[in-house]
C-alpha cells in the first residue's frame, strides 16, 4: 500500500529487470543539442499525459536553453496529451532524466548528449503493482496536501506534486491545490491555518485580520462553499470566526476553485474550498503533537503491515478557558477565567474489503462552547455551536469502471441562552436565546473508467440531497453595533436531485477541451424552474510543449443556502458566533451564478511560474439588507433581491522549488449589486460591502542549515465599502457607561458609499526542526503587524458633534461627524512547539 502521490525508488538505467523500456536513437543533426521523446505505459503502449520529466546535468552538461537567460541545476517539463515532451538548446555533455508519474514506477536514464545532435528517449513507464494491490483503498489514501513531508523533500521537490496534480486534473488555470509549504509560508495567525493561507492568494480578501473568513473575488464569506470530503460545512470557524474550523493535520488534499469547477461539485456561488481527509500512509503507527498559543493539537495514524486497514485521527482543543482558570487558582483577579473553548476531532477508516472493493468513512466533530459571560464583551450566556459530519463511501467493483457509492450527513447547529439576570449593571451586550439549524442529508453515485490514471477522461454521477434549515433568534444584524430587538423565525426545507457528467477530449496536439453538465430537479423555488441546468467548459492550449499554458472556461452553479447577516450582538472587533442562514424556498431566493475566465500561465526560469487570469461573474438571487437610506426599524424587509456583477484581473508569480520559495499576487477587481429597495421603489446600483479593488500580497520563505526556515507575509489592501449610520453618541458598546440607547442605529446612508482606510500588515515567522531517527521536534516563533500599524478596519457607525479625530478609530467624516472602526491586531508575538514520531 502506497499513498497517492507515492512514488517507487528509481532503477539504474543499467539494471537488468527494468520497470520501464527506454529506447534512445540519434534523429540527425541540428544546430543545437536537444533531448525529446515520448512516455509511455509499458503494459499498453499508450502515450501518458502530465508525467514530470526533469532533466538534470550529470557532470560536464551547461545545462542552459538557448535564449534563455537563467542557469539552472535541473529543467522540468510535464509531458503533454500525446504524452510527449522536449528540452531544446541543451549543450553537448552526460545529463540525466528523471520521468515520474502518478501510480507508476519512477524511471532513471543516464543520456551522452553529442554536439549537434537530438536525443530521442522514449520512456514505458509500468504501473506500480503494489499499489494495484488494492487500487481502490490506495486511490482514497494520497497526501498532495503534504502534511507529513520533510524539510529535505520540501526544498528538493517543493510544490512540484501539487502543480503537477493541478495541471493534470484540472484545466481551468484559476484553481489552486494547496500544501502544507503553502501554510507554512502564509505565515497565519499563531499555527498553520488553512483558510487564512487561502486569504494570501490572488481574489481572495478578507473583512479585516481578526476573520479567517474569505471575501472570494468580491462576494461575502458565505457564497464561498467548504466542502469536506464531498459534504458541505456552514460557518466552518471557530473562536467567533478567528481561527478556522478543521485542523490542518486531518486534511490530505486541499483544492480551492474561484472560477469554474467539476460538474460534480453543487453549490458555491463564488468559490469552492474542496478538503479530503488524510489517510494512514503506514504500514506501522506515526503521530505528531502541537502546541501554541491558540490550541493544543494531535494526529495519530496506523495501518496494518499488509495495508488493508488504515485509520488517522486528528484532536485539537483551546486551552484559554484552562490558562485563565489556572491563573485564578495561582492569584489572578477575580473575573480573569475565560469560560469560552473549542475542540474539533477528526477520524478516517480506510479498509480493503477484497475482491477490488474499498470502504472509506470518515467523521468531523467541531464545536464551540461558552459557559459564562467575557467581561466587557457579553453578557453571561450559555451555549454551544459547531459542525458535526459523518461520511461512508464504498468503491468498487474492479473491472473496466469503478463506481464509488456514497452516504454522508452534516449539520450545523447553534444553542444559545442568555443566562445573566433581566437588570443588571454589567454595560456589556446580552445575546439573545438562539437556535440554529443547518442539516444536509445526501447520497450519491460516481462512475469512471478505471484506465485513465488520476484524471479520467470522463465520469458521470447523480446525488440526491436534502436540506433542512430552522431558525429561532434575534433579527438579522445587517449593520455592525446596531441590534433590533425583534426577533425571527425561519422554517426551510428543499430537495434535490441532481444528475451530472463530463467528458475530456483532445483537439490536436496542444488543446485539451472538457465539457460537463448539471441537471437538477428540484421543488418549488422563488426565482428558479423545477428542472434547472448548469453547463461547464474549460479549454487549455500549450503551444510548444508545456511551458506556456492558456485557459478558457465557462460554468454555473447554484447555491441554495446563504447566510444573511449575523445573528445578535458583536462580540469586540465586529466578531459573533453564527449567521442567519436563509434556505431557497417559494419566498426565498437561490443564488444563480454565471462565471467565465480567461488567463495564461508560464514557467520560467528554475521552479518560477507567472500567471494572469481575468474572471467575470453573474450572480442573480443574492439576499442582501434593504438598500434605501432611512432609519434602521424592525418596518424595513428582513432581505431584498439582488443581483452581483464582479470582474477583475489577477497577475501572480510564484518560485515552488528550492531552498527558497516566494509568491506575489495583485489583485483589480470591481463588485457592485443591484437591488430594488422595497421601501421607496427605486432600484440602487452600488458597491458590495465584499468590494476591494486592491490587494497586494506577498510572501517568501528561506530554508537554511540545521533544520532553520525563515519567512515573511505581507499584505496591502484597499478599504472595503460601508454604508454610514449615525449613532446616538460617540461612546463604544464594550466600554462601561455606554447604554444600548448611546448606541442605537439612527440613519442609514446611501448603500454603501463610503470606503474604509487602506490596509497593510507585515508578519514574520522563524521555524526550526530537528530530525532524528524516530522522533522530529521542531518550534516556532511568529510576530505578527511587526510594521507596528495601526490599521483601522471593520466600520462600526458613526458620531456627530465629534470634536477631533482619533485614529484609527475615530477618522473625520465631515465637520461634526466621525467614522468609527475596531482596531486591527496590532504586534503580537506568538510561539508553538511540535514533535512527530
């Protein structure tokens, strides 16, 4: 048993029993060296696409393109549809080629390279047997993610796999396959945490650096869907929305698509986060353990000697509720317990039932808990709120097709009882009694041939699934501060089936096209038709081999499932514990969103990508709050209809490989709604509050001696929109003496006219590890905003008879009116340790 991305020691070209054929002939001659050939599986004779060929100088080779301007150690090319691949203007000398290939046997070939001759190496690569084993249990065991790979591995190959995956799955040029490195490198907030890495990269914000949240190319956190193992996950976050809710120790493969997905992907209206669980690698037993400021964590996993079972399980837990109390216990004042905590566990069973039949199933636990009242923040409140899922699938039989069948269920659900009494003197914020619900049950079929390796070239499937949604809370909180004492209730349910299939073909030597479609029959929808269908394509050209990529693609999706607005009071910086989800029913709107894109990708140089992608996004059915100036009262629509327009461009370049590795990304992008307000029957075109047209991130990491890594994140961003609304006086809800009167919502402004202040942040991150023969430890130190800006970021109303300015948290409107914001996390250093076995 091997995992996915595993790949068997290399022979010597010499060897007498090869796992692969090489033939090698002198072409004729040419101006200048060069080496091309063709790989092939050695069973069938078929050309292989995407294998990685790198080309490496033995001892005397100049290895330098002509016209290239960089000197390199190695060349890496992936071999295109017809499996063939080429390195031109090579000088004369010994050089050597390295062929890999996802579920093959690597390859070695030692090649004397004459003057003025080209090489032909065609390379028969044979399917690894032991991974033939038991194809379907290995198949659900891969790690692209990278969790466990050394600091070695790391700086020889880098995101090489990764890339490589992405390119081979996936032709729209936006998507991402996320590693650990990546993580690492993003250099988040006190562990590695996947969701703010994903804030790094290109269309992809944030509200401000207190959310691990996204704002996916101009849309809210909600209309980007997380999807864990084939079952959607809601408000997927823990610690009122600072830290992400699923541990990055459980997850083997992370993929993130802003643009056009996989048919058999449902909802998501502006991106799509798409999280495997990881197996057990094994054979044998292997672990590690972390612990830093935030949380305590732990993985372990096992697999049998003969690789027929595997089970991984992954625990993390925050400790601030015992820090605090300890601190009591040893002389602390009185009120220093936090009686707040978090915990998520994690399981993954894999097992060979025999005869080519493979059963995987894996659970997620994630929960927050609050049993007390945080002093100045809230009112004592007892609750609890998290995800709970459980997935089965089973695949098989063997043969020419192989089905995977499917059973999960997942649910959100959030609890929440005032517990202080009616009268009190305590100034803070009370949260009302809530009850959350969000509850998909689903099952489903895939098809697919079982000889076209990770990607085939077609697969078709059907999923039916049904959505049920109760609330009972307080009136959606459409604006910060502001808090209506009405109350909602929500009752929702919608069933669907859905049928879905796609085919890849190749056009000519250098286009690959793929095309898919979505049927979904659904019940009675406010804006949608019973029978509604979702197209896809995606078009990627490589002229002249697979150094210069271009990428077309065109896709819908729907997305049933929204969240309006958040649920009772903010907790400090704008934080809270769940949204108001809204479920599409005969009164309540779907989101329909139409999205094409446009781009180009290069590798250049050693281990360097550049890339440029331009998208253009429809989306019709948005719930947005009632645009209409006027006073915020319980007498305005709880939502109105909107439509979403987002375009922008996206440049990047990136260094994947080496002992140091570094990304920059810009973003352009314009988001804009358009809603009818019901109030005065005027339709108002305006910004999205998810709008920043700037965004500059950058990042860089350097692995020195002795186990040393040494990184840098930085970001600088444009202010995000808000609408103004006056308050009573100019005090703050969570400072004692300001009533909930002082902080009533008296007017709302124009939609969304005004920006916030520009952002930046600089963050450093300093990393050792040890190896030893069994056992690695490794720490870290963060420093986070070590710029020592004080950003001003999340709007939270505004004051009149302000006398001056106090940034960066009151900022002069106009004469007598200020613009209040929370305070960005100014320098904060953070440290953890780990050790793994």
């Amino acid at each position: 048993m091997v995992p996915l991305l595993a790949v068997s020691a290399a022979a010597s070209a010499q060897a007498t029993d090869l796992p692969y054929q090489v033939g090698a002939t002198q072409v004729g001659a040419t101006q200048v060296p060069a080496i091309t050939g063709t790989v092939l599986a050695a069973a069938s004779g078929d050309p292989i696409p995407g294998a990685v060929v790198v080309l490496e100088a033995a001892r005397d080779a100049a290895l330098v393109q002509a016209g290239h301007p960089f000197l390199s150690r190695s060349l890496t090319v992936l071999t295109d549809e017809r499996g063939t691949y080429r390195f031109d203007g090579l000088g004369p000398g010994s050089y050597r080629l390295l062929v890999r290939r996802l579920g093959y046997r690597s390859a070695v070939v030692e090649v004397e390279l004459a003057r003025a001759t080209t090489f032909r190496v065609s390379v028969g690569l044979v399917v690894n047997p032991i991974r033939l084993e038991s194809v379907d249990v290995s198949s659900l065991t891969g790690d692209p993610f990278g969790r466990r790979r050394t600091l070695a591995d790391e700086t020889r190959r880098g995101r090489l796999d990764a890339e490589r995956l992405r390119s081979e799955q996936f032709l729209e040029g936006d998507a991402t396959v996320l590693t650990h490195a990546d993580v690492v490198e993003a250099v988040t907030l006190g562990e590695t945490d996947l969701f703010r890495a994903l804030q790094r990269l290109p269309g992809v914000t944030s509200r401000d650096d207190w959310t691990a949240g996204m704002w996916t190319r101009g849309a809210p956190w909600g209309q980007t869907r997380v999807y864990l193992d084939g079952l959607p996950l809601f408000n997927p976050v823990h610690a009122l929305g600072v830290v992400s809710g699923v541990s990055p120790d459980a997850i083997g493969a992370a993929t993130f698509h802003p643009g056009g997905r996989s048919a058999a992907i449902g909802e998501g209206a502006a991106g799509v986060v798409a999280l495997t669980t990881r197996g057990a690698a094994g054979p044998g037993m292997r672990g590690l353990a972390e612990l830093s400021v935030l949380s305590a964590r732990a993985a372990a996993e096992w697999r049998s000697a003969g690789g027929r079972t595997g089970v991984a399980l992954t625990a993390r837990r925050s400790h601030v509720d015992l820090a605090t109390r300890l601190a009591e216990a040893f002389g602390a004042n009185r009120g220093t317990y936090l009686p707040y905590a978090f915990h998520d566990l994690t399981g993954r069973l894999d097992a060979d039932l025999g005869r080519g039949w493979g059963l995987e199933a894996s659970s997620l636990w994630s929960q927050d808990g609050l049993r007390g009242g945080v002093p100045n923040l809230l009112r004592d409140t007892r609750g609890r709120w998290g995800n709970l899922l459980g997935r089965v699938s089973v695949v098989g039989p063997p043969g020419r097709h192989r089905a995977r069948l499917t059973a999960g269920l997942s649910r959100f659900e959030g609890r929440l009882q005032p517990t202080a009494p009616s009268v009190t003197t305590d100034d803070s914020p009370s949260h009302a009694t809530t009850r959350n619900t969000v509850l998909v049950g689903l099952l489903g079929v895939e098809i697919t041939p079982t000889d076209g390796g990770a990607q085939p070239r077609w697969a078709v499937g059907g999923e039916a699934t049904l959505q049920r949604l109760r609330y009972d809370g307080p009136y959606p909180r459409p604006y910060p501060v502001a808090v209506l004492t009405e109350s909602l209730r929500v009752r929702e349910a919608h069933g669907a089936l859905a049928l879905w299939g796609e085919h890849r073909w190749m056009v000519g030597r250098h286009a690959t096209v793929e095309a898919g479609l979505r049927a979904e029959f659904r019940g009675r929808l406010l804006n949608l038709s019973p029978i509604g269908l979702a197209p896809r394509l995606a078009v990627r050209v490589t002229p002249g081999g697979n150094r210069y990529t271009f990428s077309a693609a065109l896709a819908r999706s729907w997305q049933y499932t929204q969240a309006l607005a958040p649920a009772g009071p903010s907790i400090g910086p704008d934080l809270y514990v769940t949204d108001v989800w809204l479920l599409a029913g005969d009164t309540i709107p779907a989101i329909r969103a139409d999205i094409g894109t446009l781009g180009g990708e290069v590798w250049f140089g050693e281990g360097w990508i550049g890339s440029v992608h331009g998208y253009l996004r429809r989306s019709e059915g948005v719930a947005v709050p009632e645009p209409a100036p006027g006073p915020l009262t319980a007498q305005r629509p709880v939502f109105v209809e909107a439509v979403n327009w987002a375009r922008g461009v996206e440049v990047s370049v990136r260094r994947i490989v080496g002992s140091w590795t570094a990304s920059v990304a810009y973003s352009f992008s314009k988001s804009d709604l358009t809603s009818d307000a019901q109030t005065v029957g005027l339709r108002y075109l305006y910004p999205s509050p998810a709008d920043r047209r700037h965004a500059l991130d950058a990042t860089v990491m350097a692995r020195l001696a002795h186990g040393v890594r040494l990184g840098a994140a930085a970001t600088v961003a444009s202010g995000a929109p808000f609408s103004r609304f006056l308050l009573g006086a100019a005090c703050d809800s969570t400072q004692s003496g300001c009533s909930p009167a002082d902080t009533a919502a008296l007017f709302i402004e124009a939609p969304n006219a005004q920006r916030g202040p520009g952002y930046a942040s600089l963050d450093l991150l300093a990393d050792w590890s040890r190896e030893g023969r069994r056992v690695e430890i490794g720490a870290f130190v963060q420093l986070r905003n070590v710029l020592l800006r004080s950003n001003a970021v999340t709007y939270t109303g505004s004051v009149e008879h302000c006398a001056r300015a106090r940034r960066p948290e009151l900022v002069q409107a106009r004469p007598g009116v200020c613009d209040r914001f929370d305070r960005g996390i100014g320098l904060l250093p953070l440290v953890g340790v780990r050790v793994a076995f």
